[in-house]
C-alpha cells in the first residue's frame, strides 16, 4: 500500500493551507532540524483587525549570525502572550466562535509555559488538528537520521517513516531534483494552494493569508468546509 508523507519547518499558528496538507497524507514531518529565519512563518502569522492585518510575533532568543536550528530557538519572555491574546480577544470578540475558540485556546495562552519555539509552535498544531478532527501522524525530524544535502534529507526522511509519494507546496520545485526522488522510488505530487472559497469575515477586504484562526474564529466546526481536505 502506498503511502504519503509532508514534510515542513514548524509555523506560529499557521493558515488554513499548512493544515490542509497535513490533512492530505498518512504521515507529516515536523522539520525543525534546519536553519531559523529571521521574519518568517515560524515565529509569526497575521490576523484581522478594522484598520488592517496585524503580525502577531512571538520573541525569540538569536545569535548574532543566526546560525541556530528552528528547533534550538528558545522563546524569548512570555510577555508576548498576554498581548496576543488581547489581540485575539479584541479583534474576534464579534465572531460567530468567538466563545468556543476562546476557549480551546486559553490554556495555551493563559497558563502553559514553553521554553523552544518548536515546542509552542507543535503544541498549537496538534491542538487545531485535533479540533479540525485531522488524524494524520505527525513526527518530527528530530528522531530521524539527516544526511546533509538537501534532496538526500527528504529523500531520507521519506525512506526511513516508509512513504513512497513525497507532497510538497510548488515553491519547492526550484530545488527538488526529480531525477533524485525518481531514482529512490519515491514520486511526488504538488499541493496546489489556490481555489480556496471564501466565507464570512470580519474587517473589510476578504484576504486568505492570515492565521487559521481567523477562519476558526468565524466558522467553528465548518471550519473544514472552507478547506481542501473535506472535499
């Protein structure tokens, strides 16, 4: 039996389109044993307000060179959750969910503590796995063997969790060999990110890349139905 597997960098409240490819295959790996990024997805993500999108980025800790894995990045303070939250609070108070995603999210917000931004960014994932009803297994790279090319790592990863059909966003296809994967046995399919419908959302100009939760926060449980994977 065939089996397919994703394999992306960790993300702060991602949008609706990194769940949807998690939802896409049998398993999906969390790969956090690369470089971090300075102003990029895994610290940060946008949401809504009435006067425009608003960054909502958590503090993290850097060497001067950057020279540090996404998964060695530690948070920086916990001050940044307080004002996320209120973030949150103000510009979805008049959402449909409101109450019911308020609440799914007030642990994470409101009480647990996370010293590794991989560990805040994983805990959220699963949380909006979990309540989008997204079975897939996620893993991560870190219990996994990692040559150091980049076409051998994801030849590697598929190889070792067993998966023969690689799924990947088409940014990727500047430095994916095909002929590598061809040769390994290993296919890949590309996750198309267009086509997604609109629903009903606050603040003005409708705007798909924001923060899964701003979806959550107008759609609840037919969140799914604004997706790719309940199709």
């Amino acid at each position: 039996m065939s089996k397919k597997v994703a394999i992306v960098q960790s993300n702060y409240i991602p949008w609706k389109g990194y769940f949807d490819i998690i939802a896409h295959v049998d398993e999906f790996i969390i790969f956090d044993e690369v470089q971090f990024t300075k102003r990029d997805w895994r610290n940060r993500n946008k949401v809504k307000t009435p006067q425009d999108l608003l960054w909502l980025t958590v503090p993290v800790l850097t060497k001067s060179n950057f020279l540090q894995k996404i998964s060695e990045t530690k948070i920086n303070g916990d001050l940044w959750k307080k004002k996320h939250w209120n973030a949150l609070r103000v510009n979805y108070q008049k959402a449909r969910f409101f109450n019911e995603i308020s609440e799914l999210l007030a642990d994470f917000y409101q009480a647990r503590e996370f010293e590794f931004l991989s560990d805040a960014n994983r805990y959220l994932i699963d949380l909006i796995c979990g309540f989008l009803d997204i079975r897939t297994k996620i893993s991560s790279s870190a219990e996994l063997n990692l040559p150091e090319d980049k076409n051998e790592r994801l030849i590697s990863m598929c190889k070792q969790v067993k998966a023969d059909v690689y799924l990947s966003g088409r940014s990727a296809q500047g430095y994916i060999d095909l002929n590598e994967f061809s040769n390994a046995g290993i296919s890949i399919e590309w996750f198309d990110y267009n086509g997604y419908p609109e629903y009903d959302q606050l603040w003005g100009e409708f705007v798909h890349e924001v923060s899964i939760l701003d979806l959550l926060f107008n759609c609840g449980k037919s969140s799914n139905t604004f997706m790719k994977f309940s199709k």
